[in-house]
C-alpha cells in the first residue's frame, strides 16, 4: 500500500509506519564525532517553573512518610509476593543499586538523581527484577507527589526496611532531586554486551585485572563485582581483591566494606530457582503491553519461591528477615562446598548444616531450606584483611551494628555533597569527614573597600598575571557537580594531595600561596573589629585581580565580582585519601595530560566541562582566555604576541587561513600552525586547541568571538564563565 492507496482509501496520506524507523543520527554516520550535547543542561523537566524541591521536602511530615513505608513492608502484593512476607531485603536491595553506582573517579553515579528508572540502570542484569520494587512503591511516591523525589523515596525505603527489620540507621538526608531522563555523560565501559567478561576485546582490565577508570564494577551491567567470582571463577582470595579494588573506588575502606557486605546480607536471599533461559528481556526491551516490567519468568509461577533473578538461590542465613549475627555466625561456623544453584550459577553450601540453621521458605509453605554462601562472601572469611575484620565483628556484635549503620548512611549519601543539602528531621548532627566539612564563617568579612586594597596588594608583588589565574583556576577547577566536590572553599589546594599534583605545576602555585599567606598574614594583623580574609579568598581574588589586569592589557576596563566568605580547612578536616582519586589526569582547559588516553583530548576537555556544570559557549570562552593569558602547561595554545592579555587572538588564530597545521608526532597529539606560503613555523597547539577550528559546532563558537565587533562580549563571556567557576562551590550563594 503506497500513499494513494492511503489518499484512495479516505485515509492520511502521510506514511504514519515510516516513523518507527528510525533514521541514521549524526553519531550513527560518524561515531567518532565529539559529544556536545551533554553540555547542554537544559533537559526535561515537568515540575513547575520556580519549584524548589528542597522546601517542599521540609514541608513533608516525613514521620508519616515513614510509617507509610513500614506498613507497606509486610503488605504482601499478589503480583509480586512478599519473600517471608516481608519487602524490606528487596527495597534494601533497590536502594544499594541505587546507590552503589557511585565511583570516585568522576563522581557520577548514585542515588542523588533516581536514575534507577531509566536505561540503562533500569535493565541492567544486575537490577533485575527491582522494577517490581519500584512500582510497589508508586502508592506512597503518589500519595505524596512533588514533596517527595523517587531519588529520596528509593533510599528512604531502604532505611525504613533496615529498622522495620531490627538493624540500625545513622540517619537520613532528603534534598535529592529527580532526573526525567537518562544521564547521557556516564561512562560505563565500552563492552557491547551485557556481564562481558575480562578476555573481552573490549574489556574494561588490561595487565595483571588493572581496572580502567573512571569505571568501578568488573563488568558491564553489575553493581559491584560478580558474586561467583573473577570472571566466574570461585576464588575466594582473588574475589576478595576485586572487592577491595571496586569498594575502594567507591570510596569505601575495608572496614565500610566488611560492615556493607554482611550487613546487606544478614536479610534476603538470592534468586535462582529455575533455568534462566525461562526468563524474559529486560524491561527497555519488553513489549509495550508489559507497561515497563521486565524479566518475565516461565519458570512455574514465575515469582515467589519460583523467582529468578541473579541465579544464586538461597539465604544467607536462617532469619532472613531479622538483623541479627546470623551472617558470622554461619559464615565462621561452617565449611563451605561448592556447588549450583538451580538456574547453574556457583554457590557454597555449608557442609553438615544444623537444622537450627536452616530457613524458611519464603512462600510461607513451612518448608526448610539450607543457607549458602556466595564466592564473594566467603573472602570475608578468607580474605587476610577481612577476615580479622569479620571475626572482630562477629565477636562484638554493637561494633559490627554501628559500622554497618555509618557505613550504609555513606553508601546512601556520599554522592549528594556537602552536609548543607541534606534536608529533614533525620539528618545526623555529626560532621563526617568525607562530607569535606569547612570551617564556618566566624569572623567579620572583608568589604568592598578591603577588596579593592586587597587586588592591589596582590598585584603589588609582582606575581605575573598568568600565575595568579593558574592558582584560582587550578583550586576552584576541582569542582565536580557530579557529586558537589572540590572547588575553592576551605583552600585545599595548599594541603596534601592537591598541592602536588602535577597538573597543579606545585612550585608555580607554591610561589603564588606564599606570596598569598604572607599577605592574609599582614592583613589579619593589622585587621580592626574582627575583620579577617581566609587563603580560599585570596586566591579567588588574586585570580579576579589578574583578569582585570589582563583585560586592562587588552584596551577592556571591567570588574571581576567577586563575592568574600571561603574559609580554610585544616589537615585533620581533609580525608586526604579520598582526594587522591580527584587528581586531574587531563585538563584541557590548562593544555595539560598527564598521560596519553584512549580518548582523545578533546573528549576529555568537555568531560571535564560537563563536571564544571559548564556550557559549550562557556567552555569556549574559557579555553580562549586562559590561552591567551598564558594559563596553561607550556607554550602550545599560547596562539598570541601579548600574552597576559585577555583578548581573542586565540580565534584569531586557530582560524586563520593563512596556516596549515601539521602533526608533529604520528600520534597526532602536538602540532605545528606553520605559513602556507614559507612554511615557517608560528605556533604550537595540542588536539585541545584544533578542536576549535576543526569540530563544526565548536568552530562556529569560535567565529563569534574572533569577530572584531565582539571584543567586549568576548571579555564579558569570560569573565561570567570564570565567576561560575570560581564560585561552584559556593552554595550559600545561589
């Protein structure tokens, strides 16, 4: 039937089935091109305009919120049964994958945003079957509308399942904010199918399981590591060295690790009662009239006793719905054999098990059914740094029950910044140290006459211009709205590890903070009623000082705003360990890279923008001040005869007609801008710099401010981007 028959038939001429085809994107014809959309932030967003969430949240009487959760516990559903009655192990479960997704290196992932819902999260292997965990939910996520996230409701529930149970919880911080569609700038890995193991082409390990970052699971489509094993190999000892290598990059020491792994497995049980090729596709894959549910099962009725979702079938221990010391007890009680479940997964059995160590099934049926241990479970035991930590646990129960507490508010928490955006009734008063707690304010703040005194002062010492925006844009750069790290306040670019980090060049900003102490020194002295300036400030200020003068350099007569009120953190407020991983190994905006990458400088450039919270337009900017300024690792990109200027010859240049630029390695890394018509040599640049003349989109960025009638906006651009920077993390101020 072509479109006449459609018109002869009195219907739309237009071919309606066409459009589910879809057609070939951009990315489809060129995979390789640069991805800028996720700087764009302006994504979907139902709620009203102006609508502040976390004031609706402190509205919320979140003690009936509560007692909602906990009724919902043992109110058994028919469509998906209730293991022993009880839901809480599988809303601990949905809140952990929730959580657990989080990685230090980047900061992405976690609960903060309820990306749970969507792909890929939503159909991982790993997350099977937390769909149905989700809609039992959807009563109380109704019930209660904009004044309650999916992002709080799913760790809420978590927390409510833990005490409905009898463990204990540290707290809890409401403020997280929804996401309405996936996160287009989480990296996951490049494997192509799901739970890839390590001898894949495209495998996240290389050398002896080296772990390529930014990335934390072991494979595609898991939470954590697999449970049988390395690659589904039984090794309790080399189980235990992914787990230490996957918790760490989490953030979590052996001890937080020991505390999560049995404390999460004191309840529920592993699903693997029949053959897994009787189960369905997940649910993005499913058919429309599945309404979102995934993972239907053939296997008898396909829930309850007969659920398989992991393939691991059974226990972990004899009260599966009750905190208690069941977990060691076993774990240490008993020898363990190998065996397999039902759907062929590996699992341990316990040799010669007590019947009073036997469970229930979870149908109610009174049936007995024998506990089992996982090969990750039993590197608590064998493992040489976890299993003291286990026995030293299981010998002092109030020790393994606070641990297990702290240590799942930091799972479910790590991820939403500072302390200052947790909201509610339950939010614990103890400062944390991997909340990076800066001092408060205590003092009278420095005004606008200070200020002026102050820029003066600093420009007095003769530090060059190019050093000085180094230093602030090297403090405030760590920032990451990922998980609201790093920035300015609390000035721990002077202390361990930041203040020896390469890209920071150590004795470029050393010469700067010295020159900066000495001055808050005088000042603070000779400072009357109160009156003092912290070293967070000063860089921020000596930065703002420094780009004025450099735009004055430039024939531009602006001010910097510049807003008092950072303090400095001390050593002891600084988890220096959990710093480490934030080290910039590639900063593009700085022309520096530690090391070749697999990706190339450039995608590293607006990843590192995309943490900024920067736009396309305010990257670009940035990049063409800091070059022309003199910011930057070495000479490449310094396409100007004035540097310290800020001005626009950096588009100018990297546009100019006039030059062919030439690789100077075979790994295209550095290249040379020489004449076309004597070949002589004029500039260097990197693959940053090109980049701007070369990616369509961006280059169209860069005509804009090469245009001589667009000198002032140039300077204006920069200097609004630079403020966003340097006032990240400045979250009273917004």
């Amino acid at each position: 039937m072509d479109g006449n028959d459609a018109m002869r038939a009195g219907g739309c001429p237009v071919m309606h089935n066409a459009t589910h085809k879809a057609g070939r994107t951009n990315r489809d014809w060129w995979p390789n091109q640069l991805n800028l959309r996720i700087l764009n932030r302006n994504g979907i967003d139902p709620m009203p305009q102006g609508f502040d969430y976390a004031k609706a949240f402190e509205a919320l009487d979140l003690d009936a919120v509560k007692a909602d959760l906990a009724a919902l516990m043992t109110n058994s559903q028919e469509w998906w049964p209730a293991d022993y009655g009880h839901y809480g192990p599988l809303f601990i479960r949905m809140a952990w994958h929730s959580a657990g997704t989080y990685r230090t290196a980047d900061g992405r992932g976690g609960a903060s945003t309820g990306t749970q819902r969507f792909a890929p999260l939503n159909s991982w292997p790993d997350n099977g079957n937390l769909d149905k965990a989700r809609r039992l939910l959807w009563p109380i996520k109704e019930k209660y509308g904009n004044a309650l996230s999916w992002a709080d409701l799913m760790i809420l529930a978590g927390n409510v399942a833990i005490e409905s149970m009898g463990g204990r919880t540290f707290g809890f911080g409401g403020g997280r904010v929804d996401l309405w569609e996936p996160e287009e700038d989480i990296y996951w890995g490049s494997e192509q199918e799901w739970l890839a193991i390590s001898d894949n082409p495209l495998s996240r390990y290389s050398g002896d399981r080296d772990l390529a970052d930014p990335l934390a699971a072991v494979q595609m489509g898991l939470i954590y590591v697999n449970p049988e094993g390395p690659d589904g190999n039984a090794d309790p000892i080399a189980s235990g060295r992914d787990i230490r290598d996957t918790f760490a990059r989490m953030g979590m020491n052996d001890e937080e690790t020991v505390a999560l792994v049995a404390g999460g497995h004191t309840f529920g049980k592993g699903h693997g009662a029949g053959d897994p090729a009787l189960v369905g596709v997940e649910p993005e894959a499913a058919p429309l009239q599945a309404m979102g549910f995934g993972w239907m099962n053939g296997h008898g009725s396909g829930k309850g006793a007969d659920t398989t979702t992991s393939g691991l079938e059974g226990p972990w221990t004899a009260n599966p719905t009750q905190w208690d010391m069941g977990y060691f007890d076993v774990l240490f009680g008993y020898e363990w054999q190998l065996t397999k479940s039902p759907a062929g997964a590996q699992i341990w059995h316990a040799v010669d098990l007590e019947e009073d160590d036997y469970a229930p099934e979870v149908d109610g049926s009174g049936k007995r059914v024998p506990l089992m241990m996982t090969t990750a479970d039993l590197a608590m035991r064998f493992d040489p740094i976890y299993g003291p930590i286990s026995e030293r646990f299981h010998n002092n129960p109030d020790e393994f029950a606070e641990a297990f507490a702290r240590a799942w508010f930091k799972l479910t928490h790590r991820d939403m910044g500072p302390k200052a955006f947790y909201r509610g009734k339950d939010v614990p008063a103890e400062d944390l140290i991997w909340q990076d707690p800066v001092p408060a304010v205590n003092h009278q703040l420095i005004n606008e006459n200070d200020i002026s005194s102050l820029k003066q002062t600093i420009l007095g010492t003769g530090l060059p211009v190019a050093d000085l925006v180094w230093t602030a844009w090297a403090s405030a750069s760590t920032f990451r709205g990922s998980d609201r790290r790093g920035g300015v306040n609390g000035a721990r670019i002077r202390l361990a590890p930041q203040k020896d980090w390469e890209a920071n060049d150590p004795a470029r900003i050393g010469r700067v903070l010295d020159a900066l102490s000495g001055i808050q020194k005088a000042f603070n002295e000779n400072a009357s009623a109160g009156k003092q300036v912290s070293i967070a400030d000063l860089v921020v200020l000596g930065g703002c000082a420094a780009v004025e003068e450099a735009a004055r350099a430039g024939g531009q007569s602006i001010s910097v705003p510049f807003s008092p009120g950072r303090t400095d953190a001390t050593a002891e407020q600084t988890d220096a360990a959990s710093f480490a991983p934030m080290e910039p190994m590639a900063d593009g905006f700085r022309n520096f890279e530690k090391m070749q990458f697999s990706l190339p400088a450039e995608a590293l450039l607006v990843d590192r923008a995309q943490l900024l919270q920067l736009t396309a337009p305010e990257m670009t900017a940035l990049v063409g001040g800091l070059r022309s300024i003199g910011a930057t690792h070495g000479a490449d990109g310094v396409l100007t005869d004035r540097p310290g200027t800020l001005c626009a010859d950096f588009f100018l240049n990297i546009l100019d007609m006039t030059l062919e630029w030439v690789p100077t390695d075979p790994t295209e890394t550095r290249f040379e801008g020489r004449d076309r018509k004597t070949g002589a040599v004029r500039w260097t640049g990197s693959r940053v710099d090109l980049v701007f003349g070369s990616n369509s989109q961006l280059r169209a960025l860069s005509e804009v401010y090469a245009c001589g009638a667009n000198a002032k906006m140039f300077v204006n651009d920069f200097v609004a981007a630079w403020c966003k920077v340097m006032d990240a993390d400045r979250f009273e101020l917004t």
